[in-house]
C-alpha cells in the first residue's frame, strides 16, 4: 500500500495511523520517517526547546481562542470587569488583594449585588477613590455586603473638607453631589422673629429686645404682639383702692319666721264709714235722731260717716335666716390686697438678620 503524501505543508491530522502497512516495500521506510518529520516540524516551527509541561498544564489552555498574553492584557484593561464575568456570590475577600480593586478596572454598573458574597469588601481591599458611583449599579450595595466600618471618610465624595459639627448636604454641581456644611440659624428661623429664652442672656445671632420689662405673659387666641395692664410684677403686693360702689350679691333666699304685733285702731286710723240703722213706728225718725215707739211699721236710716282713713303699724318679733353663706356687701370705698404670684425671669430676643 503506497504511503500517503506528507511532504510540504502537513500537518498530525494528515497522518494515518495505518500506514505503513506489512505489506509495504522496505525502500519506502525512509520516506515515510522523512515525511513524519516533516510533519512536527510544520506542525511545531517554533519549538527549539524542552517542553516541561505535563498534559494537565498544556490542557489548561483547552478552549482558549486567542492568544494568552493577549487576554491577559485584557483582564488589566480599563472596564475589563463587568457583571457578565462575575459569578454570583464569586468575589469575595481572599480572592482580593489589597487595594487591587481600582476604578480603572471596573466597566459602569459592573457591581451588582449577586456577584458580591456578604461581607466580602472591606476597607483594606479597596484602592481609595476606586469605586465611583458609575460604577455601581443603583441599588447593588446592599448593607450585607459591606463589612463593618468598611466606608469611611476617604471612600466618600464630598466637594470639601468639612469640620466638627458639619453635617453632609446635597449640593447641585459639586463632586458627589455632597457637602460638608454648617447648620445656620438663618436656615430655619426668619429673619426678625421674636422668641422668649430662660437664659441671662441674647444666644449668638440674636439680640435682647429691652422695649418690654417686667412684664407677665398673655396668651390670646387672636392677634398677637399687643400690650396692656399697669402693674409691675417687682411691686409685689399691691393694693387697689375703689370709691364706693355696691357688690352684687349671687341669686339667693332668705328663710322668715315672723309674727305681727296686736294693734287697736283709733276712729282717725279707721277708713271712713257709716252705720245701717232700722227705725219702728209712723215715724221712727227726728231731727234730733232715732226716736223709738211701739209700732209695727219699720224703716232703715244711715248714721253718719266716721273713721279718718289714717295710717298705722304692726310691731314685728321673730327672725331671718339667709340660706346661702353669702357676704353682704358695703356700699362705701373699701380696698383689695392682691398677692404677686411667683415667677422665673426670662427674655425677650429678636433674630439677628
């Protein structure tokens, strides 16, 4: 059987495992070790060395389609990390060295929350200013993936530097959208508002208003910032003296136990009156008055008016008791005395525009 073609370019797949065959001529032999050659060396043209590598490490390059150093150049690209290559759950703490991850090696949005274990960036890992908010896809950092005090000052972007006592703010147009800033009065309380303070004295930014002075507080549920009243509270007890006057007394009844006096009327205290007087006989009646005589015949005479209608009094005994436990009043000047209450001392301020 003739042995197939290996001169020119051949390569081990133009091999055949068959040849040669028992039955080929020995004068073919050296053909075919010249054609095996020329086989490896088309197939290897760069080896001119020992290969050490055992079949595992040469397996390890099984799938790749590009050269190695070129892919190798990728993985240090910019953006060469996005959440495409990362498994969920993949990075994790000992897979990072120290300040390996920069900002230049992450594609925006590439951290998600899946690809990242809990706990599995701290501080220590993270170059400072490495990760940015493009970065970082809205809502991947969750609070499990963020070791404790892993964030610090150094890891935020904030426009300035700030001081004690500042708060962080959002600010349009600055680095981060954050500020460090400083709480103002101004920020809350208008300019010229008037607050009352327990204290000695007016808190920086505002100033004792001293136009009102020992003076009680009022409170109304109309218009405020009026005046009023003249008494002092230092005066302590104060007297108010009055003219006369009548106190009107509350509704109330009086209880009467009382008798009337016996009094006799004279004919002057009587009202006027007369007297119906029948007369008997032809004619019972004269000149001089009632003449009587034995008759059957009768006849009826008015006296003469009596009584001058005159005035007079009963005595009375007995008593009066009041059912409330009411004060009569006095209709003469009379005077109050009005205790001061006791009070703190405080002031009145205005806010310093």
């Amino acid at each position: 059987m003739a042995l197939e073609d290996l001169t020119g370019t051949k390569y081990i797949d133009d091999l055949n495992s068959s040849n040669p065959a028992a039955g080929d001529n020995v004068s073919e032999g050296d053909d075919h070790i010249r054609g095996i050659k020329n086989v490896l060396k088309v197939t290897f043209p760069s080896i001119d060395g020992a290969i050490t590598a055992t079949d595992t490490e040469l397996n390890y390059v099984d799938g790749v389609t590009s050269a190695v150093q070129t892919q190798f150049d990728a993985i240090t690209a910019n953006d060469w990390v996005t959440s495409a290559r990362i498994a969920d759950d993949a990075v994790t703490s000992a897979l990072i060295a120290d300040d390996a991850i920069t900002s230049a090696l992450i594609a925006d949005d590439a951290v998600v929350t899946a690809a990242i274990a809990d706990d599995a960036i701290t501080s220590a890992l993270i170059a400072d200013d490495a990760v940015v908010a493009a970065a970082i896809a809205d809502d991947a950092v969750v609070q499990a993936a963020i070791a404790d005090d892993a964030v610090d000052e150094a890891r935020l972007q904030v426009s300035n530097a700030g001081s004690n006592g500042q708060f962080l703010a959002k600010q349009s147009g600055n680095t981060g959208g954050l500020t460090w800033t400083t709480v103002v009065s101004e920020d809350y309380i208008p300019d010229g508002s008037v607050m009352v303070f327990f204290q000695a004295n007016a808190p920086t930014g505002w100033t004792k208003v001293t136009t009102q002075n020992d003076k009680t507080l009022r409170v109304v549920s109309g218009t405020g910032g009026g005046t009023g009243g003249d008494w002092a509270m230092t005066s302590g007890e104060t007297s108010s003296s009055n003219g006369a006057h009548v106190h009107a007394g509350a509704a109330h009844t009086h209880s009467h136990n009382l008798a009337a006096g016996a009094h006799t009327l004279s004919t002057s205290e009587m009202p006027s009156h007369d007297h119906s007087v029948t007369g008997y006989g032809g004619n019972p009646w004269n000149s001089t008055g009632l003449r009587w005589q034995t008759s059957s015949n009768s006849s009826n005479q008015n006296t003469g008016n009596a009584g001058g209608g005159g005035s007079h009094s009963h005595s009375t005994s007995g008593s009066i008791t009041n059912s409330n436990a009411d004060t009569s009043g006095s209709a003469g000047a009379h005077t109050h005395t009005i205790a001061a209450p006791q009070y703190i001392d405080v002031i009145i301020c205005s806010k310093d525009a």
